[in-house]
C-alpha cells in the first residue's frame, strides 16, 4: 500500500513540475517576443489629452457595479463609457461577458440606439465547466436590454465575419493569455468599421504593473507599423488603439499626483 502511494505521488509531483517547467518556458517565450519587439510598455496619454482629441467633453456619466471579485474597476467602466460616447457608438462588440456589467454600463450610456454584442465562452465549454459556475450569472446584469445580443463560443473558433467593419468601438477582455490576445486583437482589427473606430483592451496593466501577456498578445496582433497608434491611457487599466490616434509621447513618474480627481456618489440599486 505504501508503495502503492509513493508511486501515485511520485506522479503527482512529476506532473506539477512538469506544469511548472512549462509555465517558466511560455514566460520567458513572452519575453523574448517583447524583446524582439523592443518594447516593454506601451507609451501612455494622459485623460486630458486623450479627450481633447475628441474636443474634450466634459461628460458627467453615472456607471454601475456590483464591486465584486473578477470584474472592472469602477474606473474602466466610466472611462469605457466615455469612448463610447466621443465615438457616438453605434455598434458596440466586446470579447469577455461574464456578468454583463461592461454591456450594460455601455446600454446605459448609450441608449437603445446603440447595438451591443458581447462575446462569451459557452457555459458547457471544459474550462468553464470545471468551476460550477451557475449559466444564469453570465450576461445576469445586461440580460433585461433588448439591445444587447449575447453570442456563446470560444472565441478562437468563432465565426467573426458577418460582423466585420461594423464596430466603432472594440472591447476585448476575455481569455488573457498571449494566444487568445493575439486571436482576439487580429478578429477585433477586422471588425473596426473605419480608421476612427478604437480597440480598448482591458488588463493592459495589473496592479499598476504590465500585463506581458496581454502586451505580447497585442503588439503579435497589431501590424508594427501600426505600433505608434497603440497607447495606455492614464489612470486606466486599458490599452487603447485607433489609426487616427497620434499622441505625444510621455511617462508617468511612478509617484506622480494624476491630473484628475473624481467624485463618485455610490447609490444602491435594487437587484
């Protein structure tokens, strides 16, 4: 019987290093992807700048959130809402629904006029069946906006085109491996409708530090040609991309007071 236990470990332990070993060799290969890139971050834009590309208006926007584990920050969600509106959106298509929150800020914001596609795992998919997640929770806060339309797959299997050159904003938040961010980034580029149209990704930054996958994943994506075009904005976790952007280049000292102060007046919903 002991035997019997220290063989089943000996296995136990041969497949976590095993995992382990693998995790080290996909790091470094991020690593070596963004040296060959010579680039370890992306060149930031301040708010003020940003939207005084687009005549830098003044927009008071109220957001939701349930402030629970795995979702936006509050931050991302407003200024999420407030691209949406200097780009006058009109077609909407994220890549990540979980609980609808990001497709229902945007509703909100927009109104009915706005057409919303929100991309997600299907419930039954192996990774996500794994967890139990009950299915009623994906898409839970959004599911009431006849505007919003939810789509199932894994969304390096499916089937962009019929909504190529139609979006005027792109948000990308789903699986944040290097591999997906690259899937992802070459469909969202496809579905922009013209050199206006902006691709937001969220995670760019984690904790105030790079997110290397999602970078790596980006800068594969993004021609590098195109590379000029691709910021962080400011106190965001997002990285931002549109033909038409054309920013000077600055960094933030890393204990730098932002530019702007925001007041928020947190109200409880009903359920």
């Amino acid at each position: 019987m002991k035997r019997i236990e220290k063989i089943k470990n000996f296995f136990k332990y041969r497949k976590e290093l095993w995992s382990q070993l693998n995790s080290l060799l996909y790091t470094k290969q991020v690593e070596n992807k963004l040296k060959s890139f010579n680039i370890q971050k992306l060149p930031e834009v301040s708010v003020s700048e940003f939207f005084a590309f687009y005549g830098n208006p003044d927009l008071n926007l109220a957001v939701v959130s349930d402030f629970s584990d795995g979702i936006s920050p509050i931050n991302d969600y407003y200024f999420l809402c407030r691209i949406a509106k200097v780009l006058k959106t009109k077609t909407y298509f994220e890549i990540g629904t979980w609980l609808g929150l990001s497709a229902r800020n945007i509703a909100d914001a927009m109104g009915a006029g706005t057409q919303i596609f929100s991309l997600d795992i299907p419930f039954d998919h192996p990774e996500i069946e794994i967890f139990k997640i009950p299915k009623e929770i994906f898409g839970h806060y959004s599911k009431d906006y006849p505007n919003v339309h939810f789509l199932k797959s894994d969304s390096k299997e499916f089937d962009f085109s019929k909504y190529y050159g139609t979006a005027d904003f792109v948000f990308i938040d789903g699986n944040h491996s290097a591999e997906y961010v690259e899937s992802d980034s070459r469909n969202g580029l496809k579905l922009l409708k013209n050199d206006d149209s902006v691709i937001a990704w969220h995670d760019y930054t984690v904790l105030g530090e790079v997110n290397k996958e999602v970078l790596c994943g980006i800068l594969k994506a993004v021609p590098q040609s195109e590379h000029k075009h691709l910021y962080h904005l400011q106190q965001s976790n997002m990285a931002i991309f549109s033909k038409s952007f054309d920013f000077k280049e600055r960094e933030t000292p890393k204990w730098e007071i932002p530019e702007n102060i925001y007041k928020l007046d947190i109200n409880i919903l009903k359920k």
